[in-house]
C-alpha cells in the first residue's frame, strides 16, 4: 500500500464520523466514505498538497454526502414535529420579551485562535452531536455542507419558517454548550 493510500486509510473513522453526523444511518454513512476514498485513490493525483489532505477528504465527502440524500431523499425526510427536549422554548429562557440577554454570555475573546485549537473542535463536535435529531441534521446541512435553503427544505420537507426556527434553536443550544463546556472553564483557569 502506498504512503497516500495508508494516510487516507487513516483518515477514514474520522470520515465516518463527519458521515454519520450528517446522515445518521450508518449504511449510508459507510457508503459515502467508501465513495469518497475510492475517488481519492483512483486519483491521487488530484491532491496537489495546497490543502492539508483531510480538508480535501472533507471536500470530496462533503459531494458524496448530498449525492446519499439524494439518493435517499424518501427516507431521509423526517416529519415535521418538535422533538421532546425542543419543548421548552429557548428563547424565553435565554432573552428578555425586549430580546435583550437575561444573563450576558461571557466574554469569548477572539474565538480565531480558538478555532486552530483540537480541542475546540472537540469539544463543538460533541456539542454538535448533542443537538437534538432533526435540528443538528439541519444545522449540518447548512453549515458543513452550505446547502442552500430552498435544497434543505426540499430534503427534509420542513418548510423555511420551520428551518430558520430550528437553525435558530440550533445555534442557541451550541452557543450554550460552548459557553458550558469551553469558555467558562477556560475562565477558571
């Protein structure tokens, strides 16, 4: 096995991961990874070293994730309902009625640096994997894979209102997570 094949083998379970965020069915998360490494070998020659080479894994893979929703489009689409924990309205815990903070978030600083830290990454992954079924799939869909509105819609048959509520709701409970599991300990420190 060559060197490049042995370092996109290694990448694999992370690739798998990113999948499985996406997708949640773990056949279809295995079908995109394997879609994703047989392309990188194919041509290896394609990876041309101006990225790092699980950022152009991540590329590839990012393709191979909306071609299985696609795919799948039928199983794929969830009803449209809230899911247990989205019952308690995060906004009348968070805001004011006048939308100001009840309790002001801590000082993050410059979060850049933070983002280069592994540990930050971490430490979001887990806070992404808490997001409740349907709001981290959609959070997914719009951020790691930049669909546009009008396609992420049409994949999960939510409608916009409902979508820009559950990316709402999303980026509140990550927010909150954050703050819980990353800043305020590092404000102890």
């Amino acid at each position: 096995m060559s060197d490049f094949a042995t370092r996109v083998q290694a990448l694999r379970p992370e690739l798998l991961r990113y999948a499985r965020h996406q997708l949640r069915q773990d056949a279809w998360a295995e079908d995109a990874v394997s879609e994703t490494v047989l392309a990188a070998l194919e041509r290896p020659q394609a990876f041309q070293g101006g990225s790092q080479l699980k950022t152009w894994l991540v590329g590839i893979l990012k393709h191979k994730v909306i071609d299985q929703i696609r795919r799948h489009r039928r199983e794929f689409a969830l009803p449209s309902r809230d899911d247990a924990d989205e019952s308690q309205d995060l906004d009348e815990l968070l805001f004011h009625p006048d939308g100001h903070w009840r309790e002001m978030p801590a000082d993050w600083g410059q979060p850049g640096p933070a983002l280069q830290q592994r540990q930050f990454l971490t430490v979001l992954d887990a806070c992404i994997e808490r997001l409740p079924g349907q709001q981290g799939r959609i959070f997914l869909m719009r951020e790691w894979l930049e669909l546009e509105t009008e396609e992420i819609c049409k994949e999960t048959g939510v409608s916009a209102t409902n979508l820009f509520v559950l990316l709402h709701r999303a980026r509140l409970r990550l927010r909150e997570c954050l703050q819980i599991h990353w800043f305020a300990p590092a404000a102890g420190r």
